[in-house]
C-alpha cells in the first residue's frame, strides 16, 4: 500500500483491462461511463500510471460483468499472487478463488478500519456477498439498509446494489468476505 490509501497492484492490471473492454467492444469512454469513473482515472489504470482503490476496481469490474480476480489475477496464476487491495476503510486480501460451472467464488480476509464508511459501488447482477465476522462489530450491506454483525455473527446481501462497509464503535473488525458471481 502506498501512503495514499490505493493499493499497489500489478502493472498487468491495466493489460487485464483493456483486453476485457476491448472484448466487451466498449470504448474507454463508455466504460468510464458505466463504471461512473474519469476517463482519465480508467486510462491512467489502463497504462499503469495509477494505483486503483478498491472502490475504482470493483466498479470496473461490475461494469465489465467480471469478479474482481479477472482484473487482478492472471488466468491459472495462484490467488496469493495478487496484492492486497485497500479503499476507504477496507484492506481484502485474496485467499481463494473457487470456480464451479455456475459461478465464481472469491474468498477475502478483510480488515475495516474504524472511523471511516467505504461506499462500494454495484456488482454485476446477481452477485451475493457473504461476510463472516471474527473480530468487531461491522454495519455492512446494501446503503439503504445495512445489515450489522458481531464477532462471531454471518451477514449476507445482493450486492448488485451500491452497499456499504464500516465498523460500529472504535475497534477494527476482521472478517472474511466470500463474493459469489454468477457466470
């Protein structure tokens, strides 16, 4: 992690990128556009010139249609290979990626900051994210009406709408995260 809160990710990222969109035939200004990011923000990702938040990633990723591993891992590469990913308040770190003929499955380590609401944006529909607490209180889920968790305690949402992350009072909470994607 740099000191300004993005994550340090690889420069293959951006290669990543522009072949998914280039797939998609979407330009660079319309998946900025559905992604609801700068176009100069998405082309300084696209060359390596910027190191996205978490926040930027998933909303790439929901606006491609693809799990967050798309972007940052490589094809058979093994998910410890991927580095740490911070936004506002939340750190995720890739523990497994589970594929089954229905879905994707992506296990995170979390760590939430206290003080601060990260604000993430919609995934691809029908994606579910499912949280388990181990330590703290989380208030997490969909923005309008999100769900609360002690250690101990399991929450789960669709999270093809903008939810929210953060703790409740002043201890960090540690949890794991599983995000599941239909194909």
């Amino acid at each position: 992690m740099d000191a300004g809160g993005t994550s340090r990710i690889d420069p293959a990222v951006g290669e990543r990128l522009r072949r998914l969109r280039a797939a998609r035939g979407m330009s660079l200004s319309a998946l900025a556009r559905s992604a609801g990011i700068g176009k100069a923000t998405l082309s300084g990702l696209e060359h390596g010139t910027r190191n996205p938040t978490l926040e930027t990633l998933y909303a790439v990723a929901g606006a491609l249609e693809v799990p967050l591993t798309a972007l940052v891992l490589a094809p058979g590469e093994p998910p410890g290979a991927a580095a740490d990913v911070r936004g506002a308040a939340v750190t995720a770190t890739l523990l497994e990626v589970f594929e089954e003929p229905g879905a994707t499955f992506e296990l995170f380590w979390l760590r939430v900051r206290p003080g601060v609401v990260q604000h993430s944006p919609a995934h691809a529909a029908g994606v579910t994210e499912h949280v388990t607490v181990h330590q703290g209180v989380l208030r997490a889920g969909p923005g309008e009406a999100p769900l609360v968790a002690r250690a101990g305690e399991h929450v789960v949402w669709r999270a093809d709408v903008p939810h929210v992350y953060a703790t409740v009072g002043p201890d960090e909470v540690v949890a794991n995260l599983l995000i599941r994607s239909p194909r």
